[in-house]
C-alpha cells in the first residue's frame, strides 16, 4: 500500500513501556504500540492502555519484539524462525484478549527495536512475523521486506516515519534508515526540532512515531500534534 496523500496522518507511540505517561500521551496520539510484555509491559499495564485508548477512541497495535527485558528489546537476538512465530503469536494474542475485555481491537501490528530492523532486510524473521500475527495490517519502515511481504499475501501495509530520530541517506536499495541509537545524532531531544521534522515527514507516510521512552515524550508528542495541525493536516488513526 502506497502513503496516504494529502493532508491525513496518524501519530503514534510506544505506550506500555512503564516509562513515560501513558495516560498524557493517550490524549495526543491517535495510534498507541502497545508493548506485549516480551521487552515490557505487563497485563495490568496493557490493560489500563487498553481502556484508555478504547475510551479515547485511540487505535490499538500490538508492538511485538524479541523476549528481551533485559535489554529492552534492542538487542539483535538470533531467534530460530518457528520460535519466533510462536512468540509473536503468544503476544499478539495475549493483547487481543486484553484489548477485547476493554471493549476494543487490536487492529495493527508493529515489531519493536532489533526485530523492527530485523525485518526490514531478514525475510526470513519478516516471514515469521508475518505467520505469528494473522491478518493484521502491519505498520513499519518504507521499503522493508516485512512491508512486501504482507502485501504479496494481500495484507494491508503502512508507512512510517520517526520525527524524534536521525536519518542515514538512503542505501542502494532506496531505504533511509534509522541513525543506529550508538551513534551521534541518533535521537532527537527537543520537542520544537522533533516537530518541524514531522511535518516534513507527514505526506510522505501514513504515520509518525514519537517514541514514548524519552524524557521528552510527552512534551514531544505535544509540540507534533500542534505543528501538524498548524501546517494543515488532519491528524486521524490510520487502522
């Protein structure tokens, strides 16, 4: 599926994370990742994200991710395929009962951390990811084999893009790729830089992503929301 055009973009953010103000950001955003407890989270933490993205009419993801606590799901962990599928099932399921007792869906998925850029190359992992989450439309980076995957098996795709992130200049295969968080330049801090950078990404994406693990989330998620709105846009979840 090709970027949205005109002037409709979704914003989202990690919520569940149990480091930023889930409640705040559920006021902002119109997509919430919501972690499955792999990398963070817990079920009364889904739960309570759940409600409030069902009573704010917020849209669900389930954001799954290596089981990885320890190292917050960014470590690149070599996980055999059958396995992974099974553990992306397990959270993806285990949100969807979640979401369902709060009188809401899960409707997207998106992968977190290393199996996020794992899956822009890895078919391997992609395909794994793809037979552990069913039908749901998947949401991550223009380009990525995940992305072409899910579309050859007639799933419906979204393009996203990090205000809050730096880019590296886009490889021989025509993806830009995130600015590795080692590296200088890699996370952007102030709220005013992370919104002019959204509204240059918005029209080229489907959504925009505010991580909610930084001290700045919620200041950051405010200051885009008010940025696209002034440029014109129509802030509206994309699933």
């Amino acid at each position: 599926m090709q970027a949205r055009t005109g002037r409709l973009v979704d914003l989202n953010a990690d919520l569940g994370e149990e480091v930023t103000d889930d409640a705040a950001l559920l006021e902002i955003v119109t997509s919430a990742n919501v972690a499955c407890g792999y990398h963070a989270g817990t079920a009364d933490i889904m739960r309570a994200v759940c409600d409030g993205a069902a009573a704010g009419g917020v849209s669900v993801g389930a954001q799954v991710s290596y089981l990885d606590r320890e190292g917050f799901g960014r470590r690149a962990l070599d996980v055999d395929p059958s396995l992974l599928q099974e553990q992306v099932a397990d959270q993806v399921g285990t949100l969807s009962r979640i979401a369902a007792s709060s009188g809401t869906e899960v409707t997207y998925l998106k992968p977190h951390g290393a199996l996020y850029h794992r899956v822009v190359d890895d078919e391997e992992q992609a395909l794994a990811v793809l037979a552990g989450s069913g039908d749901l439309p998947v949401l991550g980076l223009p380009g990525g084999r995940v992305l072409a995957l899910a579309e050859e098996a007639g799933r419906r795709t979204f393009h996203e893009g990090f205000p809050d992130r730096g880019y590296l200049p886009a490889g021989p295969d025509g993806i830009a790729r995130l600015v590795p968080r080692s590296e200088e330049g890699a996370v952007l801090d102030d709220p005013d830089e992370i919104a002019r950078h959204a509204v240059t990404l918005a029209g080229t994406v489907d959504s925009v992503c505010v991580h909610g693990d930084g001290p700045s989330a919620v200041a950051a998620a405010r200051a885009v929301r008010a940025a696209l709105d002034e440029a014109g846009f129509s802030v509206e979840r994309f699933a």
